[in-house]
C-alpha cells in the first residue's frame, strides 16, 4: 500500500502546498482522501488520471479540503466515455453538499452535453455518509470511518484502510479523542494534519488563535501515535507552513513523544506502508 501526500498546504494559498489531499494506492485502486485546492494537479503529478480515482472519501466538509470536489466530478465525467459514477463517500452532509455542487455546475453541464454528441449523460455521483463502520470495500480492501472532534465542524470522519495485510489510518482535522484512537490503532502509517500550536498561539490574530481549539497540534498527533502503537506518523497540513530551514524543529517535537518514524509531508511525498 501506497500514501502520497498529494497536498499538504491549508487555507492559505500556497505557491509550493497544494490544497489538503491525500491518495492512497492499493490492490490496484487510487482513493483520494479529500480534495483540496489543485488536486488533480498534483494527481497528474502522481500519474493518476482523473477517470483512475476510484473513489473519492471526504473527512469533513470544511472549504480547504473540499475546493475541488466540483473538478474531480466534471473532469472524470468529461473523460468518461460511458457513464461511469464517481464514488464519494463522506460523513452526514456529503449528499447535500454534492447536490449543492452539482447545482453549481448546471450551466456547465448543460453546454457539454449539448456540444458533444456522445456525452448524453450528466455527471453521475453515488454517494454513501458515514460516521462509524465499514465505509469502502473493494478488491479486498476495507476502509472503515472512525468519528473524529473537530468541533464546532460536525460530523468529522477519519478512514482506516485495511488492505494487502497493513493498516494506514488517514485522521483529518481533529484534536485527539476515542474515535482517533480506535482509528490508528497499531497503524503502519498515521496521516495526522497538524499546527504549531507554539508558533500560532503567539499570533495575536484572533481568527488565527480560533484554530488553536480543533486541531491536533505536533505533540498531540505524536502522543496520539505514541500512545496507539503507529510504525510511522506523517505530518500534514502544517500550520503554519514549515519556513525553508525549519523542518528539523516539526520533527524534533514530535519525537519529544514519539519514537517510530516521523515525516514532514510535502506536496507528492510517496511512502509505502
Ligand atoms: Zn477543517
Ligand atoms: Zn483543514
């Protein structure tokens, strides 16, 4: 099983961090876990077409991570040559938000069905909400959804995908918590978005000092992973973005409270489970 960083930027635009997303490779599937700003960039970056995403799971419905859910569904469909439904699987409010969507694109769907003649069908999008259990199954492959605190962002899912004999745990934004133990629990891999709680909290912006509240911060996903028996934790979504130089300190706090393997993600950073 394969893990590639797709994107690991936040909110804030980014020339080097694409928007939060994260693509799992496995038993010949390509699962995308959410889709941030510039995903399919970066999934052409890691050679994955759009019409190869076999399913796209979302951990919640926040901006950053959701962008470019609309381009996923319009390019795979637009590369499609029969109907072929984009799975999406996401926590309570995934069918609304993707009708909502979908609703956006009206106009666009209706000037591409019109133009080409072999396009006679609209954008097909199954979509199935979680909260706890078996949320994906395939090829052998299980992913179960694991409830997360992201609070006040609710519902928030995390994924634990099964499969090929090893376990990688794909947590989201959340601060610890019953569900995100049970969710990493003796996981080969540990994907945690993080923040410098010690950096941010000395920002007097106060909009800035809100996401001190729902996220995990460096030494929390390491005890986190420390405590739930992990091989390896990969830090993502840093908050604020790692200065060329400072990687050495994300690392080092964590390992304050972790000693497995740590890594800082970048955009298109692959690692085998
Ligand atoms: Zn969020
Ligand atoms: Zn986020």
């Amino acid at each position: 099983m394969f893990v590639t960083t797709l994107g690991t930027g936040s909110p804030m635009p980014d020339p080097n961090r694409a928007g939060p997303a994260t693509l799992v490779q496995t038993a010949g599937q390509n699962l995308l876990f959410d889709a941030g700003r510039g995903v399919l960039m970066r999934c052409a970056g890691a050679m994955v077409a759009p019409a190869m995403i076999n399913a796209m799971l979302l951990t919640h419905l926040h901006s950053d991570h959701t962008t470019d859910v609309n381009d996923v569904i319009t390019t795979k469909w637009i590369n499609s040559f029969v109907p072929t439904p984009t799975i999406i699987v996401g926590p309570l409010g995934t069918q609304r938000f993707i009708d909502r969507t979908l609703a956006t694109l009206e106009d666009d769907i209706s000037y591409r069905v019109h133009h080409h003649a072999d396009l006679t069908w609209e954008p097909l999008c199954e979509v199935t909400e979680v909260s706890d259990g078996l949320a994906y199954e395939a090829e052998g492959i299980k992913i179960f959804a694991f409830p997360t605190d992201h609070a006040p962002v609710h519902p928030t899912v995390g994924y634990r995908i099964e499969s090929e004999g090893k376990v990688v745990a794909i947590a989201g934004d959340t601060v610890p918590c019953e569900g995100l133990d049970r969710l990493c629990k003796d996981a080969d891999l540990y994907v945690q978005t993080v923040i410098r709680d010690d950096i941010v909290k000395n920002i007097p912006i106060p909009r800035l000092l809100d996401i001190l509240d729902y996220h995990s911060s460096v030494s929390q996903a390491a005890q986190t992973a420390a405590k739930n028996n992990v091989k390896t934790l990969i830090l993502t979504h840093p908050v604020p973005a790692p200065q060329p130089g400072t990687e050495g300190e994300w690392i080092a706090m964590a390992q304050e409270h972790f000693s497995g393997t740590i890594l800082l993600a970048e955009d298109l950073m692959r690692v085998e489970a």
